[in-house]
C-alpha cells in the first residue's frame, strides 16, 4: 500500500538501444519488451526470449538490443487478451464481517541474517500438511502480514499452506538502521535486492521444508508456456502473491532464483513513478528536494506523526481502499501499531527516498513463470488506466491476462477479499497442478468464480 504517490505518466515508446531511436512499425508491445530486455542486460540477469518474429524492418533499420529480436511486422503482435471484469467484487459490510479473519492471530517468527521477521501461517498444521502446495501472500508499503487477515483462511480451506511475511522494517518485524551489517556481513538496506534475499530465505527455510511431501510440478507444464524451457529445473510448489511494491520485491526474487515459486499473481503492483526513469522534467527537479527535506529528522518525524494517528490514518486509508467497509477499526489498529514503533520513521525515510532499483518493465519480461495480473479499477495510487502495458509481456498473457475489479481501488486482497481469493485459487489450480495438487477440495472451500476463465 503506497502512502506517497506522484502524478503519473503515460510510458513513451521507446527503444534504449543505439541512438535511442524507434522505427514507428514497430508494434507498441515490442517496444515495451525492448526497454525490459535493455534493462536486463543492465541488470545483468538472464532473460527468456520474447516468442517474437526475428524478421528485421527493411524500410527503417535500426539498432535493437541484443537480447530482442528485431521485430516490425504487425501479423507478429498476438492479439491483446480482453481483460476479464469481475462485476460484482465489492461486497457489503456484513459480508466482510462474516468471513474468517487471522488479524488477530499469534503471529510466528522467522530470522533472516540475524533479523527477526514475522509471518502468519494457516493450513500448515493439518494432518496433510506437508503433501499441500503453499501460497505466499507479500504486502505492499505501510501494511504487513496482517492485512491478509481475511485471505488467508480461504486458502487453507482450500487445501493449501497459506502464509503472509513481512517485508523487513514493516509490521512489528525488526526495523534496523539502514546501513546495518547484517549477519551475513552486509549491510542491509530497505531495497528490492535486500527484500528478494529475505524472501528467498524465508520460502527456502519455512516453506518449501514444510511441503516436503508434496509432488513436483514437471517443468514443461509450469514453464512452457513463458518461452521454451522445458529443461529447466522443476519450479518449487509455491504460488506467490503481492499487492503494490510486495509484487516487486516477489518479482525480484522469482528473477534471482527462477525456481523458488511456479507463479505469480500480481495485484496493483508498484508502477514507481517517482523512479528516477519515469518521472517527468518537473518532478525530476522537485522528487529530489521533497525526498532531501522528509530526510531532514524533524521534518519527516513530523509527517510521519501526522499521519500515524487515527483520524489521519482514516483518511490515507480512504484514498487507498474505494471498499469503505474495508477500513474498519481493526485495519487502523493493525497499520497503526507498527507505524509507531521504534524505527519505523528510518524505514519510511528510507524506502521514500529510494528512486532507483528495478521496475515491474525490468522484471516481468525476465521471470519464466505465468503472471495472472489483478488490478482494482478505481485505484488511485496506481491507476488502473497505466496498466495495459504490464498486461502485454509474455508471463502476463501466459497467466491468462488481466482481471479488473469494478468498484475496488489499491488493496483490492482487503477489499475484495472474496473475489480476490476466487482469482488466487482459480490460479493455482493452473500453476500447481489442481487445487491442493489433486487433493478434493473440502466442502466448505469458497468456489471459484464462474466468472474467471
């Protein structure tokens, strides 16, 4: 959930190769997927080849990077997928009420380079519990684990593990001073490569050990459909989820470890904008100075304070949720809690000035894994109207594309509890291998949504 927001821009088209120049045949996709595969040659990661014609243009030639083939031909653009509406998410406030909640569950610890980070967990204590496959929910900027509360149940109705984790420095996990050497002898800071690591650690020491049982997924099935990798190795049995900069920092994990999770669902991932590659002349000259000022000590204490109080919390929760049922006493309390614990103003100083670091366009054109993208049509923090060119990669089209939420705005998993549960276990039927991986699915279990394909 992001706190701060700039005014967005339309992404250009543009090819950062060569000169910079762009031949004006070539399909608004295929240039998207050239400004991911330049960043990954700069990120330095492997990249599946975009399944894209390697005709070369002969009217306009132009340099193109490496890893993408010159493409100009519109007969090799697939069709965008339609996005698939849900038209009823929005539910009623008894409706909310009446479903299972673990907020306010004992939460479990898990130490990552001498930090301690909590998580939530439900289904992992069944008597099957090591032969369920295992879905691992990430929050966005100023939540934790608890607002899964209402998301959690439902998947291990379903016959899955079900867990949410911190991100290190949000929640009540530990919140250590940026540039702190960790145990690992690195200094640790509130970035996507140091969350990836936590996130890395936390499936291969608490997740994937407690499924020891659960049958592998071939690779053909989980990865032939994100480019020819049939001979890579078999995916864990790991579905992960995040909402808002959550998705990112999932998303940099599946790219330095492809085989920790066998898919993603994407909901209302970070857009950035404030990135220094996104945003505009004027906020390129104004981000610095507000992000110089909120790291002057008193200047940010006081912000800060400002809104970790109730009221103004309310009214930040307000803009970020359209679902007003959803921002009840229990969410203040939870979002509140940690928001005045110690560190927490050094970790909000921190992430706020962090405008480098990879995008959603770096990532997704790397991950060898389905993205199933979920995106609440009246969000205001990353508005639903930019997110077509996240839904044209590959993973994404593989995933089966893009489902709207009417009515639901930036945290559409509390919002929409009910309807994003349906989306999440529709998916994981498809990534690992059927719902508990063949396992029937108890009575009680929510049903999927007839309306998702």
């Amino acid at each position: 959930m992001a706190f701060l927001s700039a005014a967005p821009t339309v992404p250009q088209q543009t090819a950062p190769a060569g000169d910079g120049r762009v031949c004006p045949r070539v399909p608004p996709r295929h240039a998207r997927l050239a400004v991911g595969a330049a960043a990954s040659a700069v990120y330095g990661t492997r990249v599946p080849t975009p399944s894209l014609s390697s005709a070369s243009c002969k009217e306009c030639p132009i340099d193109v990077p490496p890893l993408l083939p010159a493409v100009c031909t519109a007969a090799a653009t697939p069709p965008s997928l339609e996005p698939t509406r849900v038209t009823q998410a929005v539910p009623t406030a008894a409706a909310l009420a009446a479903m299972p909640s673990v907020a306010a569950a004992a939460a479990r610890t898990h130490t990552f380079r001498g930090w301690r980070v909590e998580y939530l967990a439900a289904g992992d204590d069944a008597p099957d519990a090591s032969s369920r496959p295992a879905i691992v929910c990430v929050h966005g900027f100023g939540a934790n684990c608890r607002q899964w509360r209402r998301n959690l149940p439902a998947l291990a109705a379903a016959g899955y593990r079900a867990y949410s984790v911190d991100l290190l420095g949000f929640g009540l996990s530990d919140k250590p001073p940026p540039g702190t050497v960790d145990t690992s002898g690195e200094a640790m800071s509130y970035s996507f490569p140091y969350w990836s690591a936590q996130l890395r650690g936390f499936l291969a020491d608490v997740v994937v050990p407690a499924g020891r049982d659960v049958a592998p997924i071939p690779a053909p099935a989980a990865n032939g459909t994100c480019g020819d990798e049939a001979d890579a190795p078999s995916p864990a049995p790991v579905l992960a989820v995040g909402n808002s900069i959550g998705c990112i920092a999932l998303m940099s994990a599946m790219v330095d470890e492809p085989g920790c999770a066998a898919g993603l669902v994407a909901i209302s991932p970070s857009l950035r904008m404030l990135h220094v590659r996104k945003r505009g002349f004027l906020a390129d000259i104004f981000a610095p100075l507000a992000m110089r000022a909120l790291a002057v000590g008193p200047v940010g204490n006081a912000f800060l304070s400002s809104v970790a109080e109730p009221t103004a919390l309310r009214r930040v929760l307000s803009q970020a949720y359209a679902v007003a049922p959803a921002v009840d006493d229990e969410l203040v309390r939870l979002l509140l809690e940690p928001a005045e614990s110690p560190g927490a103003l050094a970790v909000f100083l921190a992430f706020t000035s962090y405008d480098t670091g990879p995008l959603a366009e770096d990532l997704l054109p790397q991950l060898s894994t389905p993205t199933r993208l979920v995106w609440g049509e009246q969000d205001s923090f990353e508005p639903y109207r930019l997110c077509g060119p996240l839904a044209e990669y590959e993973t994404v089209r593989a995933g089966g594309g893009l489902v709207v939420l009417e009515g639901v705005g930036h945290c559409a998993h509390d919002e929409a509890p009910a309807a994003v549960n349906d989306v999440v276990l529709e998916f994981a039927q498809r990534v690992l291998g059927g719902r508990a991986a063949g396992t029937p699915a108890p009575e009680d279990a929510p049903p999927v949504s007839p309306l998702l394909p």
